[in-house]
C-alpha cells in the first residue's frame, strides 16, 4: 500500500522552493509578477503531481485479471 510520505516530502521541498522564489527575487517593476508567477507554477505542479500520484493509491477502474489456462 502507498504511503502519504512521497506527498508530504514533496509539499516541504514546493515549500521550500517557492518560499526561495519569494526571497531571491530580483527586485523591479515587476518583482511581484515574477514572485506570483513563479509561486503559482510551483503550486499547480505539485498539484497535478499530487492529484496523479494520489489517483494510483486507489484506482476507480481495476485491472482486470485473465484466468490461467491449466
């Protein structure tokens, strides 16, 4: 069975990451465009990311077995 490990790792390294896009900015006109940009694609990332992994734990539609031949 799958663990929520790989998903909480993955939410403290987006965190991680998208807290260093807030501070290594550059700073200009359009630091808080980039900051936003920037912050935006690492959370729908690992939501797309999130959302697959979390579908295969518990999958709608299961395989479906064929029976051996003997």
């Amino acid at each position: 069975m799958a663990s929520l490990f790989p998903v909480i790792l993955m939410l403290i390294v987006t965190l991680g990451l998208m807290s260093a896009s807030f501070l290594f900015t550059r700073k200009g006109p359009n630091q808080v465009v980039i900051r936003t940009s920037l912050m935006l694609t690492l959370a729908v990332c690992f939501l797309t990311w999130m959302i697959t992994y979390m579908a295969q734990m518990n999958p709608l539609i299961s395989p479906i077995m064929k029976a051996k031949a003997s």
